[in-house]
C-alpha cells in the first residue's frame, strides 16, 4: 500500500502535537523579515492541510500540492466545510507542475526527507526555482539524521484514540542513511470491528552541507538557517533544521 492511504483517515487524529501555529508564524514572520508580501502561495507536500487552511484562513492564495489523493481529499473537505477556496493538485513532488509563478513555496513537516537522495533533492529545488518568482522566499524543513538515529532509531511508537490506533516500528540505517517506518493502523468501523492496515514509509537523512550545496546549485541565496524552533541557529541535538531561501 502506498504512504498516506490508510493514514490519512486518522492523520489530523494522530498528529495533534503538531506545532502548526509555530510553523505558521514562522512563516509569516520570515515573509516580513524578506519584506515579502506575497499574494500566491504554493505549499507542497501540502497532506491534510494542516498548514494550507490556516494560512488561506489569513487571506493568503495558496495551492496545496501532494502526491496522496487521499490526503488531499481530507484537505478539500476540511477547506470545503471552513468556505475556503484552495487549489488542490494531486502531483508527485518531483515533477509538479504549474500554469503560472508564485511568489512564495513552503514544504513543511519533513516532507523534503521523502526524496530519496542528493540527486532528487537538486531535482526538485530546480523546480521550485523555476515557478518562483524572482524576489520570491522558499520555506522548507528537514528531520535531522540526529533525530533518525538518536530519537527514532530502532525503537517502536504506539497511539490509540477511542475510534483507531497504531504502532510504528522504526528502523534507521546509518550506511545508507534511509529510516524505515512500518506503520500498522487498527482503524474502526463504527460497529465495534476494527479494520488493520499497513503503510511502509521510508525517508533519507540528508547533512545540512549537502542541502546547502543543493540550494546553491540552483541558483538560491540569502540562505539562512534555524533550530526546531524556528529562531535560533541549529545545533548538533536540533531534531529539525528549517530553511529559508530567496530566488
């Protein structure tokens, strides 16, 4: 089964932890900080919406992008029911495409470590070079391979709420720098039964010198760098490093 079938039935259920208003306003913080003030949005690996609807909440034009349909479908529904009119694409990250620039990206919740590697990772920042407008801010995260192998590591996770539950069996690999997740999910049906799915997931840990390297090659500058929280500088335990670039 592919990532975020099952998942995304329970994904807003699991993810409650989440520091979604953070994300946000680091966003919009980095936007003022640019002197950015932009009118259309793309956010890409988009998933529920979870970062979408608040920010198209604030008046902002966003398109969400995401290679799960499942997920999106949650995501249209969510926007549907606040009045919210988002653009949803169901395109894989590496080859989206647009009929037009925007004036900003944003890729949030490690959803850059899905590319597989240093390549793919170039391949996907030409392209959000190329329908960036110039004076345009790129806004992304990535896990660190500190939180892959110090907090993840081989260890199994577990959840259960009154309608599903789930166990996550990690497993990161240090020679090739993927994590491995296998995710088994016990999803009600509302008669008292419970249906059991599976979802294998992988993500690559990939060194900050190597995304900067990537961000330079495509022609990004003003590059700057932030802890899990969004303000200070990364440090060796930062579980999350976000970028903040500008075409």
């Amino acid at each position: 089964m592919s990532p975020y079938q099952s998942f995304a039935r329970v994904y807003d259920i699991f993810m409650t932890d989440m520091p979604v208003d953070d994300w946000v306003a680091f966003i919009e913080r980095q936007w003022s900080s640019c002197g950015l003030k932009p009118d259309l949005v793309l956010d890409i690996g988009c998933g529920t919406g979870a970062v979408t609807l608040p920010l198209a909440g604030k008046g902002y034009n966003l398109i969400g992008v995401d290679i799960s349909a499942d997920m999106l479908a949650e995501a249209r529904q969510k926007a549907d029911s606040l009045n919210l009119n988002i653009l949803f694409l169901n395109q894989d990250m590496r080859e989206f495409e647009l009929y037009g620039t925007v004036d900003s990206v944003i890729c949030v919740c490690d959803t850059v470590n899905y590319l597989k590697d240093v390549e793919e990772l170039k391949r996907f920042f030409s392209l959000v070079h190329n329908y960036l407008n110039n004076g345009g801010v790129f806004i992304f995260d990535i896990n660190t391979e500190y939180k892959y192998a110090e907090i993840l590591a081989d260890n199994t996770f577990s959840d259960i709420t009154g309608s599903a539950a789930y166990i996550w069996e990690n497993a990161y690999r240090p020679d090739t720098h993927v994590n491995e997740y296998l995710v088994t999910f016990f999803i009600s049906d509302g008669s008292g039964k419970y249906g059991r799915f599976e979802e294998l997931h992988e993500q690559f840990a990939f060194r900050t010198a190597d995304v900067l390297s990537a961000l330079k090659s495509c022609g990004f500058t003003d590059i700057q760098t932030y802890g899990a929280d969004g303000f200070g500088a990364p440090s060796d335990d930062s579980e999350r490093i976000f970028f903040s670039v500008t075409k």
